[in-house]
C-alpha cells in the first residue's frame, strides 16, 4: 500500500493499486556518480627509490615525506594506491608515470583498476 493512503487511511482514499507509488519511483531524477579508478604503483627490484619519489611529487601532488612515505608502502608491500581519479584523469596520471619511467630506461610500472 503507498504511503499516502497509510496516512490518510480513509473509506474515501481511491483504489489504484500502487500506481502512485510506483510513478514517485519513475519520475525521481537519478543522478548517478561517475565511476573511479584507483591509480596503483608497482613495486619492482630496479627503479631507484628517489626516481619513485619524484614521481609522486610531480604526477600525484604529494610533498617530499608524503611522497617518501608511499614510495616505502610501494617497496615493502608490493604496490599502493597512490590517488583515484575519474577515469580521463587516471589514464593521463599511467600515461604521464609510464612514458616518464621509459625515458629514463626504469621498469617502473603504473595501473588503474576501477574502485
Ligand atoms: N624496490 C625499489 C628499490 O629497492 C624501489 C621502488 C619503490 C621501485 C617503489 C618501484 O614503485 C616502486 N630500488
């Protein structure tokens, strides 16, 4: 039963089924969020530490002990997630880590994988 003839609960509250209800649940606007990506650092035995650092300085907007502090997580435990973004912004931070690690000849690897 809706929740308007709950309320009312009359001899005179019309019959119509749920079809109230039902059009309230129809009609509300359902504005979604979009979907986001975890951006994830991989740890590796050759990138120098340093070089990881400077990556998340530049490319993750992280400070010298916040960057060092995540490079340490990446090297003891494997990997990290270093940010999450919409998906355009987390593609462009793997371009930018993955092209800039290719330069400089490091196997440094970067993912993203949806949250
Ligand atoms: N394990 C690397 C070393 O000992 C450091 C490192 C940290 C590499 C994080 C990659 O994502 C990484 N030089």
């Amino acid at each position: 039963m809706s929740l308007k003839k709950i309320v009312m609960s009359g001899e005179d509250v019309p019959e119509n089924g749920d079809r109230d209800a039902d059009l309230a649940l129809q009609t509300r606007a359902r504005t979604k969020r979009p979907p986001m990506y975890k951006v994830m650092l991989l740890n590796d035995d050759f990138t120098p530490m340093e070089f990881v650092v400077l990556v998340l300085e530049r490319f993750f907007g992280m400070n010298h002990a916040q960057a060092f502090e995540i490079m340490l997580k990446v090297h003891k435990k494997g990997l990290a997630v270093v940010g999450v973004f919409s998906h355009e912004i987390a593609e462009t931070k793997v371009n930018q880590v993955m092209q800039l690690a290719r330069e400089h000849q490091h196997p440094l690897q970067c993912t993203m994988e949806k949250e």
